[in-house]
C-alpha cells in the first residue's frame, strides 16, 4: 500500500518543517530521495521548480507533485492530505485555546508584539518579490549594473497597472487573471 | 460549537469562502506570504468578515506552527469564521487547486516547463500577486504608524530589518518578538 506510506511519511513531514514551504523541501528531499529512492535527486528538483513555478502553497504543491511521481494521482491525495493533516489537528486546537483564553493579559501581550512582525515579514516579501518581478532575481540591494541588465519593463507596466487596479479594490482574482493575460499579450507583442 | 461568538454562517457564506479561498489558491504564484496579504484582502477588506487585528494575530499563529504557513492561516482564520465547517472549507478550498494543477501539469510536464506562453501567464500573475502584497503591506504599515506607538514602530522596523537585510531565522525572530511584547506590550493601549 504505497498511498499508506506515502501519507505517513508525508504527515511526518507537514509536522515537522516550522517556517513554511521552503523549510519543506529538505524534509521532503529527505524522505523521497535518500530513504525511499522514490524519486531521483535531478527529479526531486524539477518537483522544486514545478512547485515555485505553479500557482498555490509551495509545500503542497512539492507533496501533490512529489506524491504524483511516486504513485500517480492516488499518491498525489494521499501525499497532500498527509501533509495538511498534522497542521489541520495542530491548528483546531490552537484555535480552540485561542477562542477561550486569547483575552488574557499576557497572550495579548505576546500577540501585540507579533501583529508588527507579521507586517514586517509581509514588507519583507514584498520587497523581494518586486526585485524577482522587475529585475529577475531576489537579490537584494542589487548593484546597478545588474539592476539594469535585468530590468524588464514589460513586468513594471503590469506591476504598475496591477497596483493602481488594487488600490481601487478591484477583485484580486480579476488582478491576477488580468495580469496573466496582460503578460501573454505583451510578451506576444515582442 | 462549543465557541459561543463565533457568528451563524448560511449556505451563502461557504460557498463564497469556498469560491474565494479556492480562486486565490489557483492563481497565486509564490507560496505563503503571497497567499496571506490576498486572502486578508478578500476575508477583511472584501467580505468584512474578520477585523484587521484578529487576522494579524491569526496569521502571527500560523507562522510560528509546523506545516505549510497558508495553510495553517487558512485553517485558523477559517476556524475564526465558522468553527471546524469554516476549518474544513478553508483547508480544502487551498489544497484542492494545487491538486488539480499539477495532476494536469505532471502530464505535459515537458510542454509545460518548455512553453514560453505558460511562462509568460507565469511571469505576469507573479507581477499581480507582487502588486497585491504591496498594496496590502502599504495599508498596513499605514495603520500601524497612524497609532503613533512607538514600542510596537520600533518592534516592525527592527523585524523587517533584522530578516531581510541580516537574514534572521524567522522562526527566532518570532520568539524574540513574541517575548517582547510578553514584557513590554500588556498595556491596554497596544490592543
């Protein structure tokens, strides 16, 4: 029953990785490379690719991928499903603890301070994600140099398109879709 | 449910939370902190169904748990609107697209990876999800310097810098600040 393994292992993943998708990936690599030799290592990184790639979370896009390769699409269920599980149990009963004693003095405390770290970290994304859309790469502060060569004028159209849409709250989805498209055709342009 | 003000939810609510949640998973490139800014501006600022402040806290939880940090989010801020049916929509709503993509793509893997028009759609949703984050971290950081408290400016500009510029482990600037604010923002004033 390799679906059975195969959502053990990956629950074994999704509790263990703290820090999101990219912390996934050497768990993942882990398990599918060194101990089960499901996939191959120059395999394993095209799962990486895909999964930066395709839409959605990056973890879960690696288990669907990497859950596909090794057991076809029943592999891909059980490879997700086994990933979200442990975060899905985790998650209840935090939010559980969360609803009753979340009034306390303390935990407010605790909370009042990381309400600015998540604004920070969503700063922080942010920033990257402009330098990989305008100048293909995340690095940063780029050297002018680099930053010319790698300037595409294209992607700042549509980022600049896309931001004035947002603050006039058009729908996100209409947002992506539409810069989609908007990629497609400018690019078909030359 | 055991939580008594979590609010009655019609028919009408999951659907929209489902078609929402399901839409964000499916043309969002990047992963988690792409995904998050989004679904606070369809929770929040769209449907009104979650304050500012309690998505915020919600998501600092998410960070700081094992698994997938959108996930995570969408269980919790799920669980906030609707209890464990809110839960169980979220969570399917953001791993049933992945699902579906690469099933598809795992199939024409090689056209796929090779096709400049798959990349260009890439390339340009990657430009509207950037535009998103921005707008969202912009309103953001807005209302944070609109409370004019210095405690909490210092905690954001030292986290921001200490991640991108020294490339700080999230994971230990979440303790820090988690600890900080434990000792210095208990006052009623930082709710």
């Amino acid at each position: 029953m390799l679906w059975m393994v195969l959502f053990w292992e990956f629950a074994k993943v999704g509790l263990f990785c703290v820090g999101g998708g990219y912390a996934s990936m050497p768990l993942i690599q882990a398990c599918v490379v060194d101990d089960y030799h499901w996939l191959t290592l120059s395999e394993f990184i095209d799962v990486f690719t895909i999964s930066q790639m395709t839409p959605g979370p990056i973890g879960i896009n690696a288990a669907t991928f990497a859950g596909m390769k090794v057991a076809g699409f029943p592999g891909s269920v059980a490879a997700t499903l086994g990933f979200a599980s442990p975060s899905f149990l985790l998650c209840l009963f935090v939010a559980r603890l969360f609803a009753r004693y979340g009034n306390i003095g303390r935990i407010r405390g605790v909370l009042n301070g990381l309400r600015p770290a998540v604004v920070a970290l969503i700063c922080a994304a942010g920033i990257s994600f402009i330098s990989l859309s305008l100048f293909g790469t995340e690095q940063f502060p780029l050297e002018a140099a680099a930053m010319k060569a790698g300037f595409d004028p294209k992607n700042t159209l549509i980022l600049v398109l896309a931001l004035i849409a947002a603050r006039r709250k058009v729908n996100v989805i209409y947002i992506l879709l539409g810069s989609g498209l908007f990629g497609v055709a400018l690019g078909m342009m030359g | 449910m055991p939580d008594k003000d979590l609010p009655e939810r019609g028919s009408h609510f999951y659907r929209a939370l489902f078609c929402s949640t399901f839409l964000i998973s499916a043309f969002t490139v990047g992963g988690g902190f792409v995904i998050i800014p989004l679904l606070k501006a369809k929770y929040v600022d769209e449907y009104g169904w979650l304050e500012d402040e309690e998505t915020l806290n919600l998501v600092a939880v998410a960070q700081s748990m094992p698994g997938v940090v959108a996930v995570n989010a969408a269980i919790l801020l799920g669980y906030r609107m609707a209890g464990i049916p809110g839960a169980l929509t979220a969570l399917f709503a953001t791993i049933l697209p992945p699902l579906i993509t690469l099933s598809v793509i795992s199939q024409a893997y090689d056209f796929f990876i090779q096709s400049p028009l798959v990349r260009l759609l890439l390339k340009g949703m990657q430009c509207g999800a950037t535009a998103l984050i921005v707008n969202v971290a912009v309103d953001l950081v807005y209302k944070q310097c609109k409370k004019k408290l210095a405690l909490p400016l210092a905690i954001l500009v030292g986290t921001f810098a200490a991640n991108f510029f020294f490339g700080v482990n999230l994971m230990l600037l979440v303790v820090i600040d988690g600890i900080l604010g434990l000792l210095l923002l208990c006052g009623p004033e930082y709710d």
